[in-house]
C-alpha cells in the first residue's frame, strides 16, 4: 500500500476518532446540567457541541506532546493507524457498557505499544515525556479535581447557608449553565488535540511537513468539526453514569463539580498534558458528593470507573502492539 494511501487512512481514522471522542466524552460537559435539570439534553448538546469546537481551535501545547513529545523520530503509517483503531476499539467497548474511560489515555496506550513492537526496542519512547506529560497528571488531575470539588463544596454550603434551598437553586441554576459552557469549552481545548497531534505526526512522518511546523491551521479546522459533529450526537449511557447514577446532584452541585474541572483542565492544558476530562470531571463529582456525607457517592459505581481509568492504557498498548504486530506479519 502507497505512503499516500497510509496518510488518507490515518487521517481519515484519526478523525473518526476525534468524532467517537466527541459523543463518547458529552458526557463530561453536560451530565451535571443535565441530570440537574438546568438544562434539557438538547440545549446541552448543542451548547457543548459549539464549544468544544471554539475550544479546539484555541490551543495546541497539547498537540505537540502527542506529535513530538512521546515518540522519537518518525514512525510508519501502519503504527500510528494501530495505535488509532487501539483508542477507537476501547472506545466503543466503553461507550456500549456505558463506562466513562479516557479517550487521551486510551490513544497514548495505543500509541506507546505500537512503538515498542514498530522498533522491538524501548528507546523510541520518549520515557520522560510519558512520565511527566502522561503518568503524573494521570494520577494526580483526578485528585485536583476531587479536593477542589470537595473545597468549593464544603466552602458554598458554609457560605449560603442562611439563604433558603429555593434561593439557591434559583441562582445556581442560571451559574451552572456558565460552568457547563466552562467545562465544554475547555474539554474542546485539551482533547481535540490529540487528533491533531497524532495527524501531525502522520504528517510529519510521511514528510508532508518538517518536524518544526507547528499544527496546521486545516488539521485544527478538521479536527474541531470532528468532534464538535461527535458531541451533538451525544452519548446518554454515559450522561447516565456520570450525571444520575453516580450521585444525586441540585445546581450547586453541578455548579461546584464543573467549575472545579474545568480549571483543573485548563491548567493541564497550559502545562501541555494529555490529561482525561472524564477523570477529572468524575472525581469532581466524587469529591462534590462527599462534601455532603461519604455515603451520598455509589461507591460501587465509582469503583467500577475506576478499574476502567487503570486498564486503559495497559489494555490499549496491547491492543496497540497486536495490530502492529498483525501490520508487520502481513507486510512481510
């Protein structure tokens, strides 16, 4: 198959990603307005749909960790298509059990175990990056965002307390819909970016571009409109795990989980880590429900989640490895 051929196909599959990411991730955004009802799930999709697409367009200190921050050098095609159809395959297991996984962590998985099998050699991962960039925020982006939950929880009830329940959902109702718009915004900015930095490492390989580019302006554009065409279709197992099963939440609630996300994400963002949304919005959650009493949060549900965060990548860098290892054979 053409080097050409390859590059359409990684394009294409990145951006098949990029859209099962959108409704695979909805969820993050709008599961607490929904669940609380300060929005219907249509004007929710919508509005996370246009976010997700300006947020998007924003940044891309994310895209260059996955384009030049993770593996040396260029890679085949087939490599990085492996690595995409890992993400895409653990995606859609999630999506249909109605789990909440982590689409960057599924693709940087997928894309570490492709490499080690391309080169049978740990040197072509980049180890420090992984550990930095991918590891440490992994682990500590959903403990941010359980104690900023549980603070700014802990911290609303002491200050509205001598106001009426009725007063305050009044008010909250109206500031979520502003933390909602927060939250999808900013999970436009940190998870398009995978995309476009795994299309432009295609890009790169192939020598379409130098090394030195930056991302271009229609990889931006492309993956934008993939995700934002993915959330409008929306993805209600997951609206349902996060935003009714997990918790019974009221506005301030939802109001204090997606706040306390959305500014974990953005410093993610800055700081050029791949980090999960679902994680962080989840254990916001977690840490807003245990504010009130340990036993308000399903723990049962939450361990489920949790055991689908820790095999993520484990089982995406063998999927990952298996397909490369399957393109290797049939090349010869």
């Amino acid at each position: 198959m053409s080097s050409s051929i390859m590059l359409i196909a990684v394009i294409a599959i990145a951006l098949t990603f990029d859209f099962i990411n959108g409704f695979h991730d909805t969820a993050n955004a709008i599961a607490t307005s929904v669940s609380t009802r300060v929005l219907s799930p249509r004007q929710a999709i919508i509005m996370a749909a246009v976010l997700n697409f300006a947020g998007a367009l924003i940044s891309e200190s994310v895209a260059k960790t996955i384009s030049s921050g993770l593996v040396n050098g260029s890679l085949e095609q087939y490599v990085i298509v492996a690595a995409l159809l890992a993400a895409v395959i653990w995606d859609l297991i999630t999506w249909y059990i109605g789990i909440p996984s982590s689409s960057s962590h599924a693709l940087i998985g997928g894309l570490v175990g492709a490499s080690l099998v391309y080169a049978w050699s740990v040197d072509k991962i980049i180890w420090t990056g992984v550990l930095e960039k991918v590891v440490i925020p992994l682990v500590s982006s959903p403990l941010i965002g359980f104690v900023f939950g549980y603070l700014i929880m802990s911290s609303l009830f002491e200050l509205l307390r001598p106001f009426s329940q009725k007063m305050v959902n009044k008010w909250f109702s109206k500031l979520q819909i502003v933390s909602a718009a927060l939250m999808a915004f900013s999970h436009g900015c940190n998870d398009a970016q995978k995309s476009m930095g795994i299309i432009t490492l295609a890009l790169v390989s192939a020598g379409t571009i130098s090394s030195n580019a930056g991302i271009p302006l229609l990889v931006k554009l492309a993956c934008a409109v993939a995700m934002a065409l993915g959330t409008s279709i929306g993805g209600w197992k997951i609206i349902k795990t996060i935003g009714v099963n997990m918790i019974k939440l009221q506005p301030i609630g939802g109001f204090a989980a997606e706040t306390s996300a959305a500014v974990v994400i953005h410093a993610m963002t800055a700081f050029g880590a791949p980090v999960s949304t679902t994680h962080v919005i989840t254990a916001s959650i977690m840490g807003v429900g245990a504010s009130k009493r340990f036993s308000a949060v399903r723990w049962a549900l939450a361990k489920s989640i949790v055991k689908a965060w820790v095999l993520t990548i484990p089982v995406t860098m063998l999927l990952g490895a298996l397909i490369t290892l399957l393109f290797k054979l049939s090349i010869g």
